[in-house]
C-alpha cells in the first residue's frame, strides 16, 4: 500500500507546521519512519491500484471553512485543509506538495442570486501577503473533489504563523454561454478580498480532524457525499443505478471534508463537525454544492443517461421554441455528471451528429453554457429531429479539470455515446 506521512516540523517560537514534503513524499510499502520521533503522525495510506473509475478513498482531510466574500457579480466561499497531493490535466499528472510550509487553499465561486456554482475555467490569481509582504501568488488551478464538487485550488506557501491576507482576482466569463437569470451578467472581472490566522491550534486541529473509513471499503466503487451530509445515508442518485447520493448542500465530507477546529480563527473561520455539533449560525457564509439537477428534474424528452468512462451524459431534448432558442428549434442538452454526487463535469469538448436513414442531418459542436435551470451543460438547437433519428453525443476531449482523491482515475477518455430520438 502506498503510504503518505503528515508530520510536525518545528518552526519558530516553537509554531507547528505541516510538513507538506512529507505527504507529498512516498514512503514505500508500510514501514513506520521512526526517525521524526513523537512528533510524527501515523501515515497516510493511498488505495493501492484503485479501479479505473470513481471510488471512495481513504481517508478525508480536516478544512477550515473561512465565510463566503463577494465582489461584483461573484461569491467566493474560501476554505483551508493541509497541503496534499492532486492530479492536474492533460494527463492525469500527479502534482506533490512542497517541500515547505504550505497550506491547501480553496475557493468555490458562485452566483449568490441563483445559488449556482460557476464551473468554468474563470481566469484568477491569488496572492496572499503578511504584514503587507508578499509570500506567494500563483493561478489556482480548477478542480473537482467528491466533497466539495467544483473549486479554485492550490497548494500555497505560508511564511509561519500569523496573520494572512489573501487577494483574489478573477476575470470576466467570456467563454460559456449564459442563459436565463445569469444572462448578461459576469461581464466584468471582480477582486475578493478575506484574510485567515494561522497558529498552532489551528495546524493541529487540521490533522486531528483527518478522519479514515472502514478499510475494508478503499477503493470501493463509491464517493464521500457532499459536504455535509453522512456517508451512511443510504440514498442513491438515480444518475448511475446503483450509486448514491441526490444531496447538493453545501457543508462538509471529502478528502478534505472533516472541519478543523476553527476557534483559534476568530468570527471568519468555523469548525464543521460531521455532526454540525458546533453550536454556530453559518447562514452567512453557506456555499451550494455543484451538483447537476436530478436527471426526472430536468426539463424536456430526457433521451437517455449513457456513460463513458465513469460519466454521467444525461441528454435531453426540449420542446420547439423554448427559451434556449431563437425560432422554433427544438435544444438539445447534454448535461455531463459524476457518478454518486452528480458533481459537474465541465471543461470538456463535445459534438452531436444527428443521423437519419444513415445519412447525416446534422454535425455541430455543443455549446458549454450555464444557466439558472439547467445549471452547467453542452447546448445546441436542432431545427429538424424525427422520431428514429439516431443521436451521437461524440466526447472530442475529457473534463479537463484537476482531480482530488477518487477522481483521478475516471473520466479521462474520448469516444461517442448513442441515442435514439423516440418523438418528434
């Protein structure tokens, strides 16, 4: 089994820091590194040859929840786990934390009008500075947890305990279409602003609060349900037969889903226990979860929920003229989704062809686009579909969003998805 270590490495004024080398680094088959003393903590276990699809790992990390700033049009709920490992794409290609002190900082962007999570590839920066010194600023990358869903992410180097200031830049939305309440909004970059405490109490409640599930289970085709709901809910999400989970707040559970302490950060941080035994109003600063709408939710002739790879491609066609439209096409929606968590799946490059009779009608790429109702999908009007037509939802490129723990191994192919148009 693949073995990753958290210890404490003193710093000054006797501080305690992750050591973020440590879990990036690779101890080997079992093995108990006795050289750090009793400052070291037991160590991490990956899921060894874990399937080529989604499965639940280890082990969720503790997070500080930081309350939700908005600027402009956006809401930014930041958050705050132990520097970890992650995969970035193309690829996937592992990315190893640093060798020195470094925390995981998070963000989830969304519109706090409809309560929609962005899920797009929004240009952005973060620089966090102490005592007016820069320490770091680097552009997160986007990623995807089973907890947390979509998310702006990094690991970022800290210089010690203290006081931190984190600037947040974030660009227009250019690139995805916008529909229905989010239409011609997000025209405009926007700057976020929240500062966080790191102390010792602080550092140890992130690594106390890591907590490991059965073994037996690692590796199960399974997820951590969205934050803040229990793995033991015994639900499951009519997306992908079997797997469950129709939860979409947005609270706690994941590889970073046990809530540290956050006592220690003043009114701008909170600790969310699984059991939400924390005796704190959070109204101002919940964040939704970017999970898609339930497949009987979503509007329309729903023609299918085909899978690729561990992918939900649920597809719908709606009826002519809708909203989406600017005649009397008919729209057809393809809603991409994981398994479980029904966590969006963006990023990506999608086409339809449309055959009648063996003969091509219609060859077009689809559109990303967002919108209050339908949330995240791939769209395009069709302006002539028969019953009999056969549709091929063509995967050109897959989500190319970075992946936590239990993602990386799904969701990485091309290739092209069948369906059969019942009415016309």
């Amino acid at each position: 089994m693949k073995r990753r270590r958290v210890l404490y490495t003193g710093v000054a004024a006797g501080a305690l820091a992750v050591g973020a080398g440590c879990l990036g680094g690779d101890d080997g088959e079992g093995g108990d590194d006795d050289e750090n003393g009793d400052d070291g903590f037991d160590a991490l276990p990956r899921v060894e040859d874990p399937p080529n699809a989604t499965y639940l790992p280890s082990h969720r990390d503790g997070m500080i929840m930081l309350d939700t700033v908005t600027a402009g049009d956006f809401a930014l709920s930041p958050m705050l786990s132990i520097p970890h490992f992650f995969w970035t794409m193309p690829g996937p290609t592992e990315v190893d934390p640093p060798a020195d002190d470094a925390v995981h900082l998070m963000a989830t962007v969304w519109d706090p009008e409809t309560e929609v999570v962005i899920p797009v590839a929004v240009g952005s920066t973060i620089e966090l500075t102490k005592d007016g010194e820069s320490v770091s600023e680097r552009s997160p990358w986007t990623m995807i947890s089973q907890g947390m869903g979509f998310h702006l992410g990094d690991n970022v180097p800290i210089d010690g305990n203290g006081t931190y200031t984190a600037t947040v830049s974030l660009e227009s939305i250019s690139d995805v279409r916008l529909t229905g309440e989010l239409a011609d909004r997000f025209d405009e970059g926007a700057t976020a602003t929240f500062e966080f405490e790191i102390t010792d109490e602080a550092r140890h409640g992130l690594v106390d609060r890591i907590e490991f599930f059965e073994e037996d289970r690692w590796g199960d085709r399974d997820a951590v349900p969205p934050m803040g709901q229990s793995h033991d809910h015994g639900e499951h999400d009519e997306d992908h037969g079997e797997h469950g989970n129709d939860h979409d707040d947005g609270n706690d559970h994941d590889d970073h889903d046990g809530h540290a302490d956050g006592d220690d950060q003043g009114d701008d941080a909170h600790d969310h226990g699984d059991d939400h035994g924390h005796g704190r109003d959070h109204h101002d600063h919940e964040m939704p979860y970017s999970s898609l709408p339930p497949t009987e939710d979503l509007p329309g002739e729903l023609l299918g929920e085909p899978t690729l790879d561990d992918g939900v491609y649920a597809t719908t066609l709606l009826s002519a003229g809708s909203r989406f439209v600017d005649g009397d096409e008919r729209y057809l929606a393809v809603s991409p989704r994981t398994p479980y968590n029904r966590c969006v799946l963006s990023q990506q490059s999608l086409s339809v062809r449309l055959e009648r009779e063996d003969e091509t009608v219609v060859d077009e790429e689809l559109t990303p686009t967002l919108d209050h109702e339908l949330n995240f999908h791939y769209g395009v009007a069709l302006e002539d579909v028969e019953a009999g037509d056969e549709l091929h939802i063509v995967v050109e490129s897959p989500p190319q969003v970075s992946r936590h723990q239990g993602y990386e191994t799904a969701f990485l192919s091309t290739g092209e998805l069948t369906l059969e148009v019942e009415d016309s």
